[in-house]
C-alpha cells in the first residue's frame, strides 16, 4: 500500500519541529550553564579578592549556622602541600590554580577552579582514611554539588559580597604607603636562661638593650617556663585561652564554643564571659581584647612589638603590679616594647 505523499510530508515537518525544538532547548541548557558558572566563577573570584584585599587568604569564621569553616585557596597547590596531604600534585589536582573549601559536620567540600572555568566539584567524609592521601575525591552527585552551591551562595551573603569587595578595594586604595625599615646590624645570637624568678630582670635587660633579636633569644621557643603567649593569624580562639592559661597557671581559665550559637564563652574565677564580635565572625584581635579584659586586673596581656612583620604575634602575660613597677621606670618609652591591648587594637586585620 503505497503512503501518501502528503502524509510523509506531514510526519517530515512533525520531525523537522520536533528537532528544532529540541536543538532550542539544548542551546537554552547550555546557555544557561554557561551563565551558572559564569556566576559561580564569578562569586569564587570575589571571595578570593575580598580574602587577599583582607590578609585573609586563609580565613576561620565561627559563627554561621551550618558551616564551620570556610578555607580560602588562592594557590591551590602549594597550599596543598603545605597541609602535607601529598608531596606533589595529584593528576586530578593537577589544573586547580583556585579553590574554596568548606569544613562541614564531619564532611569536606571543595569548588575548583582551573584558569578562568570551573573544573570540578570535590568532596569527602572527614572520617575517610583516602582523605589522607589524596583530600578529596571529584563528586559527581547532584546533592552533594548542590549542597556545595548553597555553601558558596550563603558564605558570598554572608560577607556581604560584592559591596564589602568595593571597601576592602577602597581601603586598600588608600593605604599610606609603609615606611622602610632599615636592617639591623648581623649579631650573634645569645642564650638565656630565663625562669620565673630572674624573668623580671631579663625583661628590663631587654628594655634597656632595644633589639628585638633579644627578645627573640629570650622569650621564643621558650617552653619549660612559657612566659610569653605566641598567637598565629590562623589560631583557634579557643586555643588562645587554653595557652593564655598554661601561662597564667590560674586553674580557672577557661575558653570553648557554644554549640548552638558557636560564640566564644570564656570563664574565668567561675564567670563564663560570652564574646561579641564586630562581624559576627571570630577574629584574633577581638579574642584577644576580651580575654584581656577578662583576666584583669590580676593579670594584663600585652603586645611585643618585637614580633612586628611576623606570623605569629607575641603576649607578655604579667600581673598588674609587674607592669605597674615596669611603668614606674620607664614611663611612656614602656609602650614602645610593649603595647597595650585596649579596645582599639588590631593586628590581626581586624575590620571594626
């Protein structure tokens, strides 16, 4: 039986509207793919330069409900080596030059980037003995990759993307310009045995020498004695406390997060202290600040200056009458060695 022409004509246009239609909606897919990891690359960008404009390529912020860390990865590699998960690139790491990484309950997720494109989406259970060797393996779950997504999404709110960027640009606009210092002499370095009954007579021997490099070879690596509280920018505000009370050997100071609220709670002589942050995100300077508020007038933290252009910031912990008698003697030219930690201190990067 022969098929009209008209009918074969009529199924033709059917399959000819059929494919363009089709062909329509996978360029629509696509273009809006494009589009989602434009904006994804885009929001990963911000939260790098926001981080790097900040000093805080590698920031810890405690405070937002259901993420309890977000890690910058500006140099992926490197980065990653530094953590000694691997001596080198693992192949699949291999074209990552940028990365955030979330810590969440008991999990690990990461977005990738390699040049100017998205490359993959990493996860992992922190419970995973593999994590060990190789971080995390690329996931190819919807959820999990959505849960990523809704990481990024909320942190980029949560910073305030992208008006905060456009002040950290214009801060960073209108920074004076540092003023050069001039190296120190070589020296040899000395030994010192320092405890706590000929502490006092190291500190003014140091006052009276002037060189940073002596308070370096008095108080640095000190362990036995730990009259001096060394505070990295990555340091856990907890921690901090735990250290600060190792030092002051008081038996009631003590700091830890509120599970619910993830605040800081410090107790000190049996009354817990709840820390307010400026960003509603811990940062060392305001740790630091509160926990010297705590502990006085017993006792008093003050910054050396001598650890000025290092990593890690050093705390003379002293009881007030020490710094009092230290006061006595040499007045204003004190501050010049030892600054003193009041509401308006930051060297931490804090943003008020």
């Amino acid at each position: 039986m022969l098929i009209p022409a008209g009918f074969i004509l009529l199924l033709w246009l059917a399959w000819l509207a059929v494919k363009i239609v089709r062909n329509r909606k996978a360029k629509i897919r696509r273009r809006e793919n494009r589009e989602s990891s434009s904006r994804i690359i885009g929001q990963v960008n911000d939260i790098l330069e926001w981080a790097s404009l900040t000093g805080k390529d590698m920031v810890i912020h405690r405070g937002l409900p259901g993420y309890c860390i977000l890690m910058v990865h500006a140099d992926f590699q490197a980065r990653l080596a530094e953590r000694g998960k691997i001596q080198s690139g693992h192949p699949q790491f291999e074209r990552i030059d940028r990365a955030l990484e979330w810590w969440m309950p008991r999990e690990t997720g990461m977005i990738a980037l390699a040049g100017d494109a998205l490359c993959s989406f990493h996860k992992g259970h922190l419970d995973d003995p593999d994590i060990d060797s190789d971080l995390m393996p690329v996931t190819h779950s919807v959820d999990d990759v959505a849960r990523l997504l809704e990481a990024l999404n909320v942190w980029y709110d949560y910073l305030e993307l992208p008006g905060s960027l456009d002040k950290a640009r214009h801060r960073r606009d209108a920074a004076p310009v540092a003023e050069v210092v001039q190296p120190l002499p070589p020296r040899a370095e000395r030994v010192f045995d320092i405890n706590p009954a000929n502490k006092m007579d190291h500190i003014i021997e140091y006052i009276e020498d002037g060189d940073p490099r002596t308070f370096d070879d008095m108080f640095y690596g000190d362990v036995e004695h730990a009259f001096v509280l060394w505070v990295d920018h990555r340091e856990s505000d907890d921690d901090i406390v735990t250290q600060c009370e190792h030092i002051l050997q008081t038996g009631e100071l003590k700091g830890w997060f509120d599970d619910d609220s993830l605040d800081l709670i410090i107790s000190y002589r049996g009354v817990q202290h709840r820390v307010n942050y400026p960003n509603d995100y811990a940062d060392r300077d305001t740790t630091l600040i509160a926990l010297n508020k705590v502990v006085r007038p017993e006792f008093e933290l003050r910054y050396c200056t001598a650890s000025d252009g290092n990593d890690t910031a050093a705390f003379l912990a002293l009881t007030r009458a020490e710094w009092q008698a230290l006061e006595a003697r040499y007045g204003e030219r004190l501050n010049h060695y030892f600054e003193v930690v009041d509401a308006d201190f930051s060297k931490f990067g804090r943003e008020a």
